[in-house]
C-alpha cells in the first residue's frame, strides 16, 4: 500500500489533520503553540522558518502534500468587526511564496474573504453537517470542477449551537477537541475530501 505524507502547517488541534488521516495519509503538525490534544506527529515551530528550513535541506520531499491554514484573523469579517485586524500579521502571502518554492502538490485554507484562490469553497451543509462554515482552497493544482452538492443555507441550520460550544465543535466531527479549539479548526471532512482530491491530481499527472 502507497503511504502517503502531509505536512499540516498551522495545525492547531488537528480539524484538517483528521481529514487528511481519514483519507490515508501519515500526518505530520506543526504549530507555534503546543498542541496537547493534536492526535499526531507533533513539530513545536513557527510554520513559515519551518517550511523554509525543509525547502533548503531537502527534506520537504518527505511530503507527498503540504497543507497551510495559515491564521485567519487578520482576513476574517469578524477581527475587522471587533476592531484587532492590525495586531495579527499576515503570513499568507510570505506562505504562499514558499508554497510556490516548495516543488510539491500544496493546500491553502483560509476565510472566504481572504485574498485566495477558491479553488473550492467547502461549507459544512454540502457533506451533511448541521453547520454553515465556508472555507476557502487555494491548491497547486487549481481545482478540477468537481461535482459538489449546493450549500443548503437554510436559516434553521444549526439552531442549538454557536460558534466556541461543544455541540459546534461536535458538529464539526471535531469531537476530541475543546470548544476553544474547536472555534479555529475546520470540519475534518473538508481535508478528506480535498485529500482525496490531491490523490486524483498526483496520480493522473503521474500516469502516462
Ligand atoms: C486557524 S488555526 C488552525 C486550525 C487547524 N487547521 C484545524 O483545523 O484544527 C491557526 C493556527 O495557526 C497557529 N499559528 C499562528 N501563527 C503561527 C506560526 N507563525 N507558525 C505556526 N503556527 C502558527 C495558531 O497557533 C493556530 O493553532
């Protein structure tokens, strides 16, 4: 069996880390914080001197995927709304320029409203979550036009449960977090199927 590796940069408690397991890869984390309940390899770093340092030595080829959910704060409506968008620094663009250098298939995550590609945007209601959470992916290889199903945005959706509680965090399929971690991850079925997505992409370029 072909065992796949993912670099999971900006990995808070493992919402994206999940998928990318679920979908078979050997998953690698790494954050500025300690992560005590990240559920897997675990590097302690800042993401971009790290992903720097694995382009320099080579090592990035251990990854057959390098996600980033670089912080959102600084793009997200919400930060503008409470007044703080200047405290938190962007690393998205400098994330980008190493993504670009890295030489192997990336993933970018970020809010709608962040200035990525969406190549897609995946919001819980599509995989049958009683959630209405948009991302945005930006991917190396573009997007491909897949069939997904609607958003339902029905405004009933979720009636019990706000962002930072436990029932949101479950929702999510995010049940081993806690509610404050749970309030930065994304829904593990988002990185599964995107995961799946970067298998379909390195195989058909491989394929003759
Ligand atoms: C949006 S959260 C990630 C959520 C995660 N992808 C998930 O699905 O559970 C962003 C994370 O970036 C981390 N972070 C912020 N600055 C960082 C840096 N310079 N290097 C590494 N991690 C950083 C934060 O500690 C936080 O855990």
């Amino acid at each position: 069996m072909i065992r796949r590796r993912v670099l999971d940069l900006c990995c808070g408690a493992g919402g994206a880390g999940r998928g990318y397991a679920e979908a078979g890869y050997e998953v690698t984390g790494v954050d500025i914080r300690p992560q005590p309940n990240y559920p897997y390899r675990f590097v302690l770093a800042d993401a971009i001197g790290h992903l720097a340092d694995l382009i320099a030595t080579g090592g990035i080829e251990r990854y057959d995927l390098v996600h980033a959910s670089w912080p959102c704060q600084t793009f997200a409506r919400v930060t503008a709304w409470r007044g703080s968008r200047d405290s938190h620094p962007d690393l998205l663009t400098p994330g980008r320029e190493l993504l670009e250098r890295c030489g192997r298939p990336w993933v970018m995550e970020n809010v709608p409203e962040a200035p990525i590609r969406p190549d897609y945007l995946l919001c819980g209601s599509m995989f049958g979550l009683n959630i209405r959470r948009h991302r945005a992916f930006e991917t190396s290889w573009g997007g491909g036009g897949e069939l997904l199903p609607p958003c339902w945005h029905h405004p009933r959706i979720l009636p019990f449960a706000h962002k930072g509680e436990r029932a949101y965090a479950d929702a999510m399929g995010c049940t081993w977090m806690t509610n404050t971690e749970g309030r930065q991850a994304i829904p593990p079925v988002y990185t599964q199927w995107i995961g799946h997505r970067a298998i379909d992409h390195t195989t058909a370029v491989s394929t003759p």
